[in-house]
C-alpha cells in the first residue's frame, strides 16, 4: 500500500501540468516609471492549445480580475511548441503584498503572494547575481539563500541561461530551480512566482551572428522577458544588432514571435523605489564608443538626477582582477560618462566570482581609439580614503563583479593572493559562490555579499 501511494506521488510529480507549460512568474513589464500603481505582469508559459485561463488578484479589499493575453507561440525545434501569456495587475498599491491566484474553470491552478513595486522615494532591497543557470547545485543554493533574504525583487547582470540562451535550456536550466515547488539548497526556491525578476543579456544570452542551424531557439530571453523597452531604437538591421544566418523560416518566425522585444529590450532604464537603474547590452556587437549610444546613457543618467541612487548594470566588467576576462576592457570607454551622470555602483558578470573596486575615475589614453583586442589603456585615480564603514562618501562611482551565481568559480587560487590583484581590487572572493544584498534608504546604501552558505564575505555602506 505504501509503495503504490508513494508510486503514485511520484508520477504525480512527474507528470506535466495540464495546463502550464511553466508556472508563474512576475515581470516589470514595459513600465520605466511607476505610474500611480505598483502594477506588475504576471506571465506564464501554456501548451499549445486553447484554455480560458482566468487571474484574479488583491492586495487590500476583494478579489480584482484581469485580463490574461496569449502574447506569443514559441514553436522551435528541441523544444515542445508552447505560449507565452501576460496579465498586467494593474491596481496595486505601491509596496503594499498582494496575493494572486490563476484558474482554468473551477480548478484553481495556483496561489501565490509577493509585494508590488514600490513607490519612487520608497526604500529598497534586492538581490543580485550573475552567470547562474547550469543547473548545478551551486545555483540552487544560491537561489535558496537569496529567497531567505525575502528581497523586493532580483536583478541578474547576465549570462542568465547557459550554454546559448536557448529556449530549451530554460526549461533544464532556469525555470525549474527558481520556480521550484520547495524552497531548499537541493531543489532553489519559488522565486519567479514571488519575486519580480530583472536583468540584462550577456555573451550566453545573445551572440553578434548566430546561425539558426546549429541553435534554432536562441535569444530566449527575448520571448520570455517583459521589460522596459525605452532604450536607443535600432532597426534590425543595425550593426549593433545581432544578426542571424542558417534559415530563413526559423528566423523570420523568431523575429515574428518577438516583434514586441527584439532587440529593443536589449538596453532600458527603469526606477524601483529609490533607486534608478541604466541597464546596457555590453556584448561585443554594441560599440559603447558610438556617439549615440554615449549621449542615451548620459541623457539617462540626467534624467535620474533627482533619483537617490544610481545603479548602472551590464555584463562585461571593465575592472577586473580575475586572469580569467582580464583583457576584455571596452566598457572602460564609457567610465567617463558614467562618473559625469553620478552613478553610484556599476554592477556586473561575467567573470565567476566577487570582485568590488575602490571607487575610481578613469581616463583613457588621449586619442585612444578601441580596437579588436578589447583592451583599453589609460589612467585610474582611486579613493583609498573611503572604506564602507568610516568613510562611508565616496568620490567616485565603486564596480562590483557578482557573477558567482552558479557555474564554474574563476581563479579560486586568486581569493587570498592580493599580489595577483589589480591595483584597483579591494576585495575579492571566489572560492564560493556567493551574491549581493543592497538596502537602500534616502540617506544609506547597503551593500552585503552573501555566500552560498548564508555567511556575509563583504559589507560596506555608501552615505549622503
Ligand atoms: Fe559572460
């Protein structure tokens, strides 16, 4: 009797959901500010088939209604045909938890709670790691970590899904860790379903030429992401656009499916609470020297001069002590603009560790010009005075490398060997994954990184 109920457990569990292809998960949406509201979208992946789904929400008072859209089919090869859809939750209080439920008839499908985005000026935490989904159990303590830290909502800073990005690999790699059942260091945690998740590509995520025989379903992140779409427009053909060879069905299917974010959701710029963020696509196919694309990333940072902190995001870092991605330097290009518009930290990926710089400006040799092997010459000035505990006012804007959040570490030989660290490097740790935690208040940021064991390997804080 015991055998066949647990039998019968199991194949329950590995049986497919009727009804979701994946489960829940909350975006910003196409929002850059706050309106009056703290909507959200909620989204979730269908099977190819026709069903009435039906969400309803509340946050204070009866149950609201909204409208689901089928907002794509994703029908490539490798993968089950499956649809994407959204349902904007419109009338939530800023900051306020609510609670959502998704049925098809009377059968309630599932239930779950989470906080809508706070209102401008509000104080702020939220978790943030990089280079993650392998579907190790690195990955997943990290995730089960991160949800201890109940943070309002999480930022990835690339390399989202390995190998390729591809819609396949989330569904090995991505979806079943952070929207797993349990929450525990084996199986990660039901964050997508609870927590807002944001983030920027990396080199996994998009390639410059991609060749749709080898990897029919890339750019995933294009079909399942919804977030803010206000960055540089550029036409598909563009040169900083990736661009694709192979076939010509399943190219022109991908560019139907994803006419809404391709490539638009590349680059944006949104506000949560307190805090501004400038996202960027530092993939190699986008040259941050071009004029245009200087003058959105500064116009961006004007804009957000009231905001009370900074943050600008992108993949490839531009300091960084590891061996491992040492030369790859381009967005040192773009430090000056950066310090001009205020930004605060400068959080990237990438290379699989933690790494935080003293705060530092940076000049480029005088007529350098950026060439194919990426490295960038020039000039840093460090504030050594200011050390996150007494002097917690930085002169210049401080880079932070968090990409330890689930594949392979880099250089663990080089966690406690300061003589091989830039002479920009503060800290560094890589011998265990790890991620960041920032509280933000109107006069304090602070900062904390977390180890996928739960203990704090760094801390400082940055004051008004
Ligand atoms: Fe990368």
């Amino acid at each position: 009797m015991k055998f066949f109920s647990l039998l019968t457990l199991s194949l329950a569990l590995l049986a497919k959901d009727e009804f979701f292809f994946e489960k829940p998960y909350l975006q910003l949406g196409d929002r850059p500010t706050i309106a009056a509201q703290g909507a959200l979208d909620l989204m979730w992946l269908g099977h190819d088939k026709d069903v009435d789904f039906v969400v309803e929400y509340k946050s204070s008072g009866g149950w609201l209604k909204a409208t689901p859209k089928m907002v794509r089919r994703v029908d490539f090869k490798g993968t089950e045909p499956h649809r994407v859809y959204s349902a904007s939750l419109e009338k939530l209080k800023p900051g306020a938890a609510f609670t959502y439920r998704v049925s098809v008839g009377d059968q309630q499908l599932i239930e779950a709670s989470s906080i809508a985005r706070k209102a401008t000026n509000a104080n702020t935490r939220f978790v943030v790691w990089g280079d993650c989904s392998v579907n190790t159990d690195d990955q997943r303590a990290v995730a089960y970590q991160a949800s201890l830290i109940k943070p309002d909502y999480i930022f990835i800073t690339g390399d989202i899904v390995y190998n390729r990005g591809r819609v396949s690999e989330y569904q090995s790699n991505f979806w079943p860790i952070y929207n797993a059942d349990q929450a525990s260091l084996k199986t990660g945690a039901p964050l997508l379903r609870s927590t807002p998740f944001t983030g920027v590509v990396g080199n996994h995520d998009a390639q410059g030429d991609i060749d749709l025989a080898v990897n029919p379903d890339p750019l995933a992140y294009f079909h399942y992401w919804s977030q803010p779409l206000n960055g540089p427009t550029l036409s598909l053909d563009h040169k900083f656009v990736p661009k694709f060879k192979g076939d010509d069905v399943v190219k022109a299917k991908f560019l139907e499916a994803t006419k809404l974010t391709f490539p638009g959701m590349a680059n944006f710029s949104f506000d949560y609470g307190n805090v501004h963020w400038t996202v960027i696509d530092s993939n190699s196919y986008v040259d941050w020297t071009d004029a245009e694309l200087r003058k959105w990333v500064a116009d961006d940072l004007k804009a957000a001069a009231k905001a009370k902190w900074r943050i600008v995001a992108y993949h490839h870092p531009p300091f960084n002590s590891s061996k491992a991605h040492g030369k790859e330097q381009r967005l040192r290009m773009l430090a000056d603009v950066l310090e001009a518009g205020k930004a605060d930290l400068i959080l990237s990926g990438h290379v699989h560790n933690y790494q935080r710089t003293y705060p530092l400006t940076f000049q480029a040799e005088p007529g350098f010009v950026l060439g194919k092997n990426q490295q960038v010459p020039g000039k840093w000035t460090l504030d050594k005075t200011f050390d996150g505990v007494k002097n917690t006012k930085p002169k210049a804007p401080i880079y932070i490398v968090t990409g330890a959040g689930g594949a392979r570490l880099y250089n663990q030989e080089q966690t406690n060997d300061k003589s091989s660290w830039q002479e920009f490097t503060t800290n560094f740790v890589s011998n265990i994954h790890s991620f960041s935690v920032i509280d933000t208040t109107a006069k304090t940021l602070t900062f904390k990184q977390i180890s996928a064991e739960g203990k704090e390997l760094d801390h400082f804080t940055i004051t008004r």
